[in-house]
C-alpha cells in the first residue's frame, strides 16, 4: 500500500479554530465542514485555472469549481476584466441597468424555454420565487418534489433533502413547520408510476412539480430514458407547472442545459452558479403567461435590492457570452470527462471494487458501491466510510474533491489530459490506500 506523509495545514486549522468560535460550525455553508469525511476544511486563498492554492501554499487540482460555477477554470481573464471595467461605475445602483437587459436577452437566447426571466441572488431565491409563482399561477398550494434532489434551503423544499442536508442526516430540518411540509409531496427519482399515484392522489391539488433533470445533489444521477418526456406528459394532462431546477445543469450540460441536452421542455426554469460566474446570481423564468403573474406585472411578489446587480451582471454575462461563442467546449469537456469517469471505472474494476461512476457531460460521481445508483435509496448503499477514506488519500496527493459522497463533481474547460492522468495516478493509489489494497 502506498500511502503519502500528511499536508501541511496549519494555518487552515488555526482559522477553523477561530472559525468555529464565531460562525456556526465554523463554515458559511455546511457542504463545506468535512464532517462527512473527517478533519478540518482546507481554507482557500487563491485559484487560477484548475488549481486552487490554500493558505498553508498547498496546491490542488479543482474536482470542485466551486460547486459548479467556474466552468471556465478560475479567474478566466475574460469575466475578471469585465468586472474590472465595471467596477469604477459603482457596486449597485437599485435601479435599471443596460446589463441587466443584456443578461435577460442571453438567458433566453441560450434557453429558449425560458420566454420571460428574473433575476435574483442565488438558486435558493430562484426557487423559493418559483414555486410562489407556480402557487400563484394554478391557485393550487401542493408540490411534488423528490427524494435526495436539492433545491437550496427554502423552507418548502428541505423535506427529504439532498447534498448537505443528506450529509448532515438533517433532511427533515427543525424549524420547518408542519404546516409547509404538509405541502410539499415527495417521491423517489426515477420512478413515474409513484409520481402518477401522488398526482392522482392529490388531484387538482398540485401547482408544481420541480426536479433537477440530472441531479447532482445525491450525487450523480441521470433520468432514465423516457422519464422526462413521461414527466412531461403527466404535468401537462393535469395542469401542473413543471419546473427544472437547473442551478447546477443550467449553460453546464449543454448551453441550454439539460432541456436541450434531452430534448424536454419544461413550464419554468430555474438557474444559478454559472450564470454568475462566482458572483452570486439566480435566476427563474419561463413561459410568458406564467411569468406575468410576478409582480409589478402581476400580483405575485418577489423583490431584491441588489438583484441584477451590476458587477454580477457583468461577470454573468462575459461567461455566458464566451459558452454561447464556442459550442465546441461543451464537446471537449464531455470527452474529458468521460476520460476521468472511464479511468475511475477501471482503476475500481482492476482493484476488484467494480464502483460505479455516473456520468453525464462534465458532471460524475464515484458511488462506493458495486450496484447501479438510479435513485437515493441506491446511493445510500454506498460505503461512506471507504468514501471518507478516499477522499483523504485524494487530499494528501493534492487532489481536491467534494468532502462528501452524495455530491457531484465539476470538471472545468481547465482540465488538460496531463492533468487527468495526474488524477487517475493519484486516484489509483489513493483507491488501494483506502481500501488497504
Ligand atoms: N438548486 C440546485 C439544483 C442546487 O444544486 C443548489 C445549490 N447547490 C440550489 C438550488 C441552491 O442554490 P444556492 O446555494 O445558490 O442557494
């Protein structure tokens, strides 16, 4: 077994010391703590490209992208000198801007679904404004959501949970009141016959149902074939607002997403992550009819101050700009990524693990077990123990993925083969360390 002398953290564990004195847990996030993995966050003080430099000077190659954003790399020069130039015309304005009128001409050019948008700060505001609007457009108060997906921390949708409120055993969150969860259905993934027995069971009750169209937030996993369309189906029939959640999938799939990567379209959209850049940025919009409802145009209320900020707005529209202009990228980064999922495969096949790896385009996730991963209930099969080990051994070799297993990863247009195959070296010893192989 090969193993490697631990890193240099100091620095870092001396500001989770101070951390956790003055911010709960000591992280602004909780997929942050590496509670899921053991020992401290590694706290980060630069990044370019597919490298991240923590505090202590150690280096890492970026599994990351900051859970999605940095599809470019970091610090892209092209998004960094837009907000360079947009900076001396002051921060934020709380009035209109031309960028925001930009912005709006871009989302819907690159997702056509999308008829009418607005912008907000994050994907949980996109979310959150988008079931009120659903609510709003059918006057009907239930949702169908499903198990293991997340769709940030709005009260509605932490029930049954994924990503850190699957980590952390708290899908069910106190603070939630019976009264919201009541309203909120859920169902497994990738099972439409139990989606069409809660719709036939609530009927004429339900306003949305709201999904990832791949989800990340169990970590990796793709629809099966024909359950989009099927979803599809059963919300037009019955009058219900389908909503993809594509915070995550959203200009990453495919520069419209998983809608145009399947072919499906949805009533509503909501997105995140890339549309900023690393800025904080959400967005939710859809068909005309629907997105009229919000006010001032209609009497559904969502509001920002800082929404359609300028310095995001800029950063959001050079990196969208530049995913419009090279279509070519999204094909790179599947072939890419695709090495990395097929290395993975092998290296855990040779080893006589047989783990399996979901793939879709530049997302994946390495599930600690030898059965297919379809829904939760198939990810929670995985060895988490075996997981944290890995991801330690990953660590040590400079390697930084997500410190949990019910995530997927990001690969960026940074990613070259030299580094794929310092990944796959590493990730092959790290895979015998783990399991004393
Ligand atoms: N929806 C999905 C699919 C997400 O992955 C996330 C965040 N990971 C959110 C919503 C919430 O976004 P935010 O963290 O920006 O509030």
């Amino acid at each position: 077994s090969t193993s490697t002398p631990e890193l240099n953290l100091s620095t870092s564990d001396t500001l989770f010391t101070r951390a956790k004195e003055h911010i709960p847990g000591g992280v602004n996030s909780p997929v942050r703590a590496f509670r899921a993995v053991g020992g401290h966050p590694v706290f980060m003080q630069s990044a370019k490209g597919a490298w991240l430099t923590d505090v202590d000077g150690n280096r890492y190659l970026d599994f990351i992208n900051s859970w999605g954003p940095m599809i470019l790399g970091h610090a892209p020069e092209i998004v960094l000198e837009a907000v360079h130039k947009a900076i001396p015309s002051s921060l934020s304005f709380g009035a209109p801007t031309r960028r925001e009128v930009e912005m709006a001409e871009l989302i819907k050019l690159m997702v056509p679904s999308i008829e009418k948008v607005r912008l907000v700060n994050s994907g949980t505001e996109a979310t959150m404004s988008a079931i009120r609007v659903a609510r709003g457009y059918t006057g009907r108060n239930k949702m169908i959501k499903f198990e293991g997906c997340y769709h940030g921390h709005g009260d509605a949708f932490l029930i049954a949970a994924g990503s850190g409120a699957l980590t952390l055993g708290t899908p069910d969150s106190p603070g939630v009141t019976a009264g919201v969860a009541q309203d909120t259905l859920t169902v497994p993934y990738n099972d439409l016959a139990a989606v069409k027995q809660v719709i036939e069971a609530n009927k004429d009750q339900v306003a949305a149902l709201i999904l990832e169209p791949v989800v990340g937030n169990m970590g990796l996993v793709a629809p099966a074939a024909g359950y989009l369309q099927g979803l599809r189906d059963l919300c037009t029939e019955h009058g219900i607002v389908l909503i993809f959640d594509e915070v995550m999938t959203g200009f990453r799939l495919a520069r419209g997403g998983a809608q145009e990567l399947y072919g499906i379209t949805p009533d509503m959209t909501t997105l995140g992550k890339i549309i900023g850049g690393g800025m904080p940025v959400g967005a939710y919009g859809g068909r005309r009819d629907i997105m009229e409802c919000v006010a001032p145009a209609g009497k559904v209320y969502q509001a920002g101050t800082l929404s359609g900020n300028p310095i995001a707005t800029a950063a959001g529209i050079a990196q969208l700009t530049y995913l419009q202009e090279h279509p070519e990228l999204y094909t790179d980064l599947d072939r890419i990524t695709t090495r990395i999922a097929d290395g993975t495969r092998q290296i855990a096949a040779e080893l006589g693990l047989h783990y399996t790896v979901n793939q879709v385009g530049s997302m994946f996730s390495v599930f600690f077990t030898a059965e297919p991963v379809h829904n939760l209930e198939d990810a929670k099969k995985s060895d988490t123990e075996a997981f944290g080990r890995y991801f330690r051994a990953m660590l040590n070799r400079g390697i930084y993925l997500a410190p949990a297993q019910y995530e997927a990863l990001f690969v960026s247009t940074a990613m070259t083969d030299d580094l794929v195959d310092m990944y796959l070296t590493a990730c092959r010893e790290s895979m015998r360390e783990a399991h004393g192989l």
